[in-house]
C-alpha cells in the first residue's frame, strides 16, 4: 500500500518520534502495555508502517465489491439505513404486540420477538417445568392462537421480523407463515429471519433440546424448505452475540461463529445436495458489539473479508450474493451495570457507534435498565432515539467505510483476521465445530477468556466505571422497572388448556403422527410442523415428538 521509501521514513520518524518522548518525560511515556478488552496489544502510535505491505485490493478494495471490507452494498448507508429493530417481548401475546405497535409509531422499522425461557426451550405454560417462569423473560407463546394475537394487525407483508429462538425455531416460524396465510400474505413477501442457530447454543447460551446431529438436521431442513417456499426469508441468524456474552474475546466471536457458519454450509449441501448459490445468499449472522469500539469495528470488517473468502474458495460459490456477511448487530449486554444504570446509555451510544462504523445492516440497542429486568417503555425509547440520532443527527452515515485507511483500523483488522483464521484452521485440524464441540474446545477457550477479563477487572487493570473505580459515594436512587404480573401465567394456562378443550385432538394426533414419521426418515419436517400447528398443536407437542425422535441432549460441562 505504501512505497518502501515511505515505510522507511516512518520507521525512522516512529524511532526518532520514541526517543523524543523519552527525553521530555522522567518515565518511558508511550511504553506502557495497553490492551482492547479482548487483551490484544496496542501500539501507542501506528504509522504507515504497520500496513505498509497491505494489497489495497486484495484487503480494502471498494463498497459492494470483493472482499467486501468496505460494506456489501455499494452505496452503504447513503442508499439505505440500517434497520432501527428492537427487542421485544415481555409477558402475554397481547402485552407484546402492544409493545411492537409502540415501537413502530415511535420509528422503529424491524421488529424483533423475544420468547420466554419455556417457548425457547420448547416447553408449554401448563409444564411443571414453566412454573414462575411464563412471561417473565419474553413473551410466552404455546399455540397458533397466541401467534395471531402475537402478530394482530402488524402488517406482515410489509414489516420484517427477527425471531430469537434456537431449539424450536421450527416450530415458531410455521406459526409465522400460518399467521401470515391468514392474513392473505403469500410466503414469498414475507421477510425476516429466525435465528435457528444450535451449534452456538451448545457453545455458548445453553437453550437445548435435541443433540448435535439431528439438530443440524432440523436447521438443514427449515433452510432447505425457505429455499423452496419463503425466498426472502433468513433461515438462520449464525450468532455470535451469545458467544461473545458468554465471556469470549473478539477474536473467539469472529472465529468460532464463521466455523458454525461453515458446518452449517457443509451439512445442507452434503444432506440435501443444494448448490451452495441456491441458499447462501439467505445465510445471515449476529454480531456482538462490545465496548472497546476500534476493536469491535475491526471485527465486523475482518468478517466481511473472511466470510467472502471462505465462500468463494472453500465452498466454490460463484454468486457474488453469496460472497455477502449480511449481519444484524446487538450492543453488548454483558456491558451493562447495575451499579450507576444510567451510564449504560453512555456504553450502549459507543457500541451503536462502532457497529454502524463496522457497517453493520440491522441494530439493536440494549436499554439502560436490561442489566435489572425487560425494559420499560422509557427505556426502549431512549434505545431507540440513540440509533435514530446516530443515523439523522451526527453525520456518520455521510461516506461510507469512513475509516479505511487508518493505519491503525487496517492493522487491527488485519491482526484480528489472521488470529481468526488460526483458530479456524485449529478446528479444521479437529474435524470440523461438531468435533470441537464434542471435546470441550470452543467452550473451554471461552471460560478461559472470560475467567482472564474477570481477573483484569478484580485487580484493576480493566476499568469498569461505577464498578471498580468512581463508585457512587451515596445511596443510588432506585429506577423504575418492569414487572411482569403473576397473573399472566395463571391466564396463559388458563387459554391453552381451552384451546387443548376444543380443538379437532384426533386431527392433532394424525398431523403428530406424520411428523413422527417425517423424523423417522429423510423427509423434510416443516410440511409436518405446518400441519401441526395449523390443527392447533402446542409448541411441546412437537418438541416433544423431536425429543422421542432424536432424543434430549445434556450440556456435559468441561472443565
């Protein structure tokens, strides 16, 4: 990228630049160790040294062109804004859509659902394992009833939808498409994504149900039958948020979520024999966007690059569309303090920041009192003015990939993206992320990492504010918080036992038994789930025909 003779100058000024600075301070100012959160080294100055050597082509290269470091699309946000999308979901089906209708008058132009911890694990309100659990950590959805009251009148066609549900996303996104045929929506408008992505919840969240194995299977299914049936639908959301919340470093993330990613390209065109350009172009990731914002701009641009390479020469993808990392981004919750709780508006405006600069397509921002419980109504509107000043006030969005070039982004991107690659190449060497996973090794990194950072911020060598240093000297005023009632569990059972009562049962054993079948051989299963849920099955009705099927799957634990 740059002449030998400017590399030369800048080695010569960086040591006479060192010198100078060691003169004028009693102590070797510029010589301390500095590190990003993740614990990489960071130089007190770069130069054009530090890239010198860089293929402007090969590593940077132009807006919508390989390697895609600058963006996929190539007029960036000038042609179109990031989608402002929220997450939402607390108590009954009515309580969240009237939260959904709120945030889209208040701006918001993607929806997002969070289910409770029963829906994720594919339980219903009525289980003795869904007690003084219903509603509370998202909305709790059982039937196809709660699914139209879920999504009543919020324009399908016309708004797209994120849904955060791994072990049964099966299940949930047939409701979708049922509700959406009910209101006269045909499948091939409907746009969105389920997130669907097993490999990262054995990994990192823990939401199980099935083994590995027949989980890819089930993922490979609903991938291959979007493919057919819902073209503009995201069939899976490959996630390393949860990885990253789960304590792992920068480099972990990226890694480990591109090696999901690559196990799961491998299982649909080995399993149901597509061609890599017929599905990849629906593939979408999920992002962690944590505090250290040069760091985390750098790893959505090393993404970028990675992900379009692994594309075009592993799997042979000869769609430019294919080559794409479309991501949504989230801002990092595990950043988030009960202590001071209003500082978490602060990190989360600096997160934002760095994932529009990485260039991400989809923006969640955490509201300030996530830390304690499911936002409040103000909360998620202070979350969602900050993407909305970030787009319309601060000018960020003016040029695209505004900070290509810097000698200190380039050299970060770089740095992430060969540490990546090791790790990739490591896991290659294991057999592929289903062998990782099997002997601990991407969850033992993780623990690692984050037993590392919390030694840092014990010992004071990583600041938290409010925490560690500045603590409040008085009381602090309490803030308000949502509270789900008690009485949302005792009404939800109250109407799925009604719809158990008065649903055609002999039809919902006959769809049951079809998708028993299904499993039982190479069938796709979603025509079956459809039917199910169309009959009115509950959700742990056909969870429950997965766990006879393929059997239940317990985290075994490494240590």
């Amino acid at each position: 990228m740059f002449s030998n003779r400017t590399r030369n100058e800048a080695h010569q000024g960086m040591k006479k630049w060192r010198d100078d600075v060691r003169e004028q301070n009693d102590h070797a100012s510029g010589e301390e160790r500095v590190s990003t959160v993740s614990d990489l080294d960071i130089d007190p100055l770069y130069t054009p040294e530090n890239i010198g050597d860089l293929d402007f082509a090969e590593k940077i290269g132009y807006p919508g062109t390989y390697p895609f470091t600058r963006g996929c699309q190539p007029t960036g946000y000038l042609g179109k804004v990031w989608t402002y999308r929220m997450f939402a979901g607390l108590g009954s089906a009515e309580d969240t859509n009237r939260r959904l209708h709120q945030l889209l008058e208040e701006g918001e132009t993607g929806l997002s659902t969070a289910f409770d911890f029963p829906t994720l694990m594919g339980y219903d309100s009525d289980s003795p394992r869904s007690i003084a659990e219903v509603g509370k950590c998202g909305v709790a959805i059982d039937t196809m009833a709660d699914f139209e009251r879920l999504t009543r009148n919020i324009p399908l066609d016309r708004v797209t939808t994120s849904m955060t549900i791994n072990p049964p996303a099966s299940v949930l996104w047939a409701m979708y498409l049922v509700a959406a045929e009910r209101q006269g929506v045909s499948w091939k408008k409907l746009g969105g994504t389920i997130q669907n992505d097993m490999l990262k919840e054995f990994i990192a969240q823990k939401t199980l149900m099935c083994p590995p194995e027949p989980s890819i299977r089930i993922i490979s299914d609903t991938i291959e039958f979007g493919t057919s049936h819902v073209p503009r639908w995201n069939t899976i959301s490959i996630s390393g948020y949860h990885i990253r919340e789960a304590g792992s470093t920068a480099v972990q993330e990226l890694a480990f979520t591109l090696a999901d990613g690559i196990a799961y390209v491998q299982d649909v065109m080995a399993r149901k024999k597509l061609d890599v350009d017929a599905f990849a172009p629906r593939l979408s990731f999920f992002f962690d966007s944590h505090l250290d914002f040069f760091e985390e701009i750098a790893k959505l641009r090393a993404a970028r690059r990675m992900w379009a390479r692994i594309m075009k020469e592993r799997f042979q993808a000869k769609n430019s569309r294919s080559w794409w990392l479309r991501f949504h981004t989230q801002t990092s919750g595990c950043s988030l303090t009960h202590q001071q709780p209003y500082n978490n508006i602060v990190r989360t405006t600096t997160e934002a920041l760095a994932a529009v600069l990485g260039g991400t397509q989809s923006l969640h921002t955490n509201s300030f009192d996530e830390e304690f419980a499911l936002p409040t109504e103000f909360a998620a509107t202070i979350a969602l003015r900050t993407q909305q000043i970030l787009a319309e006030e601060s000018g960020v969005i003016n040029t695209i990939d505004p900070l290509a070039g810097s000698y200190f982004v380039e050299s970060l991107t770089n740095r992430i993206e060969d540490e990546a690659w090791e790790y990739i190449r490591k896991i290659d060497d294991m057999g592929g992320m289903l062998a990782a996973i099997s002997v601990g090794f991407p969850q033992q990194e993780i623990a690692n990492a984050a037993y590392h950072f919390k030694q840092q911020v014990d010992s004071q060598k990583r600041v938290v504010v409010g925490v560690n240093k500045y603590a409040a000297r008085q009381a602090e005023s309490p803030i308000e918080l949502l509270k789900v009632d008690e009485k949302v569990e005792t009404e939800q059972v109250k109407r799925l036992r009604k719809v158990k009562k008065t649903r055609d049962n002999r039809e919902v054993g006959r769809t049951l038994r079809d998708l028993r079948a299904a499993c039982q051989s190479a069938r796709n299963v979603m025509p079956s789930v459809i039917e199910a849920v169309r009959a009115n099955a509950t959700e742990q009705e056909i969870c429950d025909v997965y766990r006879e099927v393929f059997g239940e799957y317990r985290d075994p634990g490494f240590y």
